[in-house]
C-alpha cells in the first residue's frame, strides 16, 4: 500500500479521489440550524482580549507565542 493510499473498515482507497469542500455558498443544516454559507472556509482571526474557560481552567490565547519558532 502507497502513502497515498488509506484503509476504511479492510477497504483501501485514494483519498485524493474524493470531493473537496466547495467555496460557494449553499443551504445546508447541521446539528438543527439552517445555513447559508460555503462549506469550505477560512478559520477567523482569534480574539486575543477574550478570556477562555476550559474544564475549570481559565486561559487566554496565545496566538503570537504559539506561531513564533521554537529552538531545538
């Protein structure tokens, strides 16, 4: 079996195969509310001022400090 190919339940197959997510805009409903919207998009910018809350834990994003290289 290639690197480019997977395995689903004993079925191998090729995943560059499948469809990717479309950009254009189209109806569709997910967990119970209606959307209008493409289903492929851009992750939005973190709102660095917000405080985060995470299993008792309270955080906030670190955005800057996680995208600066680390040395090894």
């Amino acid at each position: 079996m290639t690197t480019a190919q997977r395995t689903y339940r004993g079925i191998a197959y090729n995943p560059s195969e499948h469809e990717c997510a479309s950009n254009k805009f189209m109806d569709h409903i997910y967990r119970g509310n209606h959307y209008q919207a493409p289903l492929k998009h851009d992750p939005s910018q973190a709102n660095e001022k917000v405080e985060l809350h995470y299993r008792g834990s309270v955080y906030h994003h670190r955005q800057k400090v996680a995208s600066t290289p680390t040395e090894s």
